[in-house]
C-alpha cells in the first residue's frame, strides 16, 4: 500500500477508566466499523465507533475472568477478539488466552503456557509472543496448539516484544529492550532461523509492536511512540510517524477500509513519571 509522506493525524481519543488513577493502555484493535481498547488491570475492554471515535458501551468481561490483561487481538473470520492476561492479581500465575465474543461472553479459555505475553491473529489462529519462553505459539482460535517456534538467545532473541505471521511459514517477530546491545526486527521460519532482520538504529530505543498490511508491508511501532515503515523484505524505508514528547509508545492497529492508523500512546510527566492520559490518535494514513 502506498503510504502518504506525511500521515496527518484527525483525531485524538481520551481514553480510560473513569478512576482517580490512569491506567495505560495494553491493548488496541479493529474489527468492523469497532476499535477496541484495552487497559492495565482493567478487566472491562472499551469500545468507540471506529469512523465517529463515540464511546459504545464497553465489553463487561466477568469478574475473575481477566484481572490482568496485556494485549488484545481482533480475529475478522470468527468475528471476535482474543485477549491475553492474568485471571488473578497474583504475579506467579500462568496467563491464559480469552475467546471473547462481541457480547462479552467468553467463549473459550486456554493457558496460554507462559506468565505473560503479546497477541495477534492470522487467518483464525492465534499467535503468541511469549518473552519467558522466548517462544512464538500458534493456537487455533479453539486454544489447540499447531506449533511452537523457539528463538535461541544465543542468537539475540533477548526480550521478545511481539509477534505477526506473514505466510504459512514465516514470522517476524521484534525484541531488544532500550539497553540491549540488539534491538531488531526479524523474519523467521518454522525453526526460528532468522532470514531477514532490520536493526532499530536509534539509540535506547526499542520495537514494540509490529503490524502488516495487505501489501505485506510491515508497520513498527517503537517506544518513543515512532512508526516505521519496513518493506516485505524488512528494509527501512521511512518514518512514518515522527516520536511525541513525553509519550510512551504502547500499540498500533490499522483499519484498511478507511486507512486510518490507530496509535496508542501513554503520556507521563517527567518528575515524578506518572501517567497523565491514556490516548489514541487517529492518522490518515492515504
């Protein structure tokens, strides 16, 4: 897809639970004419309609059923949305995998065998960036387990970050924490062996969310709060979205139809570093 120079940005979303403490945003995505919106230890997801940026009502996960999200990812085919979390406040448990549907049922639960990690679908599967593990999974949407592809460390693969599937074989998958000697984004294969990869050049920055379009180019969100633009062959080819002051970059979703580019960020104060807002900007991206 041919991207315009200079995304112009149509809209900014005030974004959280109404509390006296903000919470940051985990989680964002698209499906249909919805964008979905999901925060730290909230377990309710908030819903605005995707063209007028209105508030719906949100998705009323039950109680115990999600303490803790840390990603969501829209699935078109099974019309649904997969969030990834912890059922309990306790920091030793396995996180699982919700099938939520558009009521806020859940319609199925799996573990997703790690204590955290990060979302996106292919097709009507699900993968999984588990960092602990240094593991991508991919489930079918029914929580069955297709594949497991390890990334060794002794190859650089220190602190996974997210993970897409491009083909029936192939995954890019971006990690390096800010003072990592190695921050990248890689194309791998069923074995985890890298084919391409693409080093984030600026310094004590990091990737942390990843987004393909139609035309296989691939969008890189860093923690600057950045967009970068990699080919299909992960090779630069430009800023797409310039970083913002002060903001912590979070997560990124896309609506082809109107090719509109939702981007999560976190605004903090400096002294002391707490959050301030919790927004999603909207770019034209075409």
């Amino acid at each position: 897809m041919d991207y315009v120079d200079k995304p112009s940005p149509v809209h900014t979303i005030d974004t959280g639970p109404r509390t006296k403490e903000n919470r940051p945003i985990v989680g964002l995505a698209v499906l249909g004419n919805s964008l979905f919106v999901s925060h730290e230890k909230t377990s309710a997801i908030e819903v605005y309609d995707s063209a007028t940026y209105v508030a719906q009502d949100p998705l009323q996960i039950k109680e115990g059923q999600m303490a803790e999200p840390f990603d969501i990812a829209a699935c078109v085919q099974e019309s649904c949305l997969f969030v990834i979390g912890r059922l309990d406040s306790s920091k030793d448990s396995t996180s699982s995998i919700l099938k939520i549907e558009l009521d806020g049922k859940v319609s199925t639960e799996w573990s997703s065998g790690g204590s955290s990690g990060r979302l996106s679908t292919y097709g009507s599967n699900v993968i999984v960036c588990l960092s602990d593990k240094s593991l991508v999974c991919e489930f079918t949407h029914k929580g069955e387990l297709l594949r497991q592809v390890r990334l060794s460390p002794a190859a650089g693969f220190i602190h996974l970050s997210h993970a897409i599937q491009v083909t029936s074989v192939h995954f890019v998958v971006s990690h390096g924490g800010r003072d990592d000697k190695l921050r990248r984004v890689c194309l791998v294969d069923r074995k985890g062996d890298i084919i391409e990869k693409c080093k984030i050049l600026e310094k004590k920055n990091s990737p942390v969310c990843l987004l393909n379009d139609r035309s296989r180019s691939i969008l890189v969100g860093d923690a600057e709060g950045r967009i970068l633009l990699l080919n299909s062959k992960l090779i630069f080819q430009r800023k797409l979205i310039e970083k913002a002051d002060n903001c912590i970059g979070s997560r990124i979703s896309f609506d082809e139809t109107e090719k509109r580019l939702f981007v999560a960020r976190n605004k903090v104060s400096l002294k002391p570093k707490d959050l301030k807002s919790a927004q999603v900007l909207v770019f034209n991206v075409k």
